[in-house]
C-alpha cells in the first residue's frame, strides 16, 4: 500500500473515513479487477497530492462485503467521495486524474 493511502476494511471504515474530520475519497478495488490495477496509480498520486486535506483509501470489495454491499458497489473500480460521513460524489470504472482533481478541489479547501 503507498504511504498516503489507507488500508480500509468492515472493521475501521467508520472510523477513518464517516468519522473523519477532513473528505475522504474511497477507491472500491478488488485483487482481480485490472481497470483497478490502472487506477492504482491515479489514486497514490491523489494521496500524496492531497496529503494532509484529503483522506485517501482502499477497501478491498472480496475482503470487505459489509462496507461494499452498504454503499451498493456492483462494479469496481468505483470511487466515492465522503464529506462529513456521506457521500459526496462518485465515479464507476476508470477516469483520469482530472476528473478526481475537479471532485477533491471542491472539497479540499484548507
């Protein structure tokens, strides 16, 4: 996992990302999916961008059934955005960095 980006999973979901005191943007991944595996990359940027304003995490859908059936994810990649424990704003399947860009900058203000 890169440094900026948090391992999620059933168990601390509420803590690190509904609870959190800053937006988070959730990528929705599992080991099999290979739009996720080029989406990878865009999300650690995201992280080390976004350092310090943006929360930025992980959650492996196969590993974590509980956070992936309650926010209804049927395809993966797919990537939420959460300000203060809801969702924001989404993207299903792979986008470029400047789509992710636009989402966070409405958010990121500091």
């Amino acid at each position: 996992m890169a440094n900026n980006v948090v391992d999620l999973t059933d168990g601390n979901f509420e803590q690190e990302i509904l609870k959190s005191d800053k937006p988070a943007l959730v990528d929705f991944t599992a080991t099999w999916c290979g739009p996720c595996k080029m989406l990878a990359p865009v999300i650690e940027q995201l992280a080390g961008q976004y350092a310090g304003k943006v929360k930025v995490g992980k959650l492996d859908i196969d590993d974590n059934k509980t956070t992936a059936q309650k926010y209804q994810i049927r395809g993966v990649p797919t990537v939420l955005v959460f300000h203060n424990g809801r969702v924001v704003d989404q993207v299903v399947g792979v986008a470029a960095k400047a789509k992710f860009d636009k989402m966070l900058e409405r958010f990121a203000q500091s």
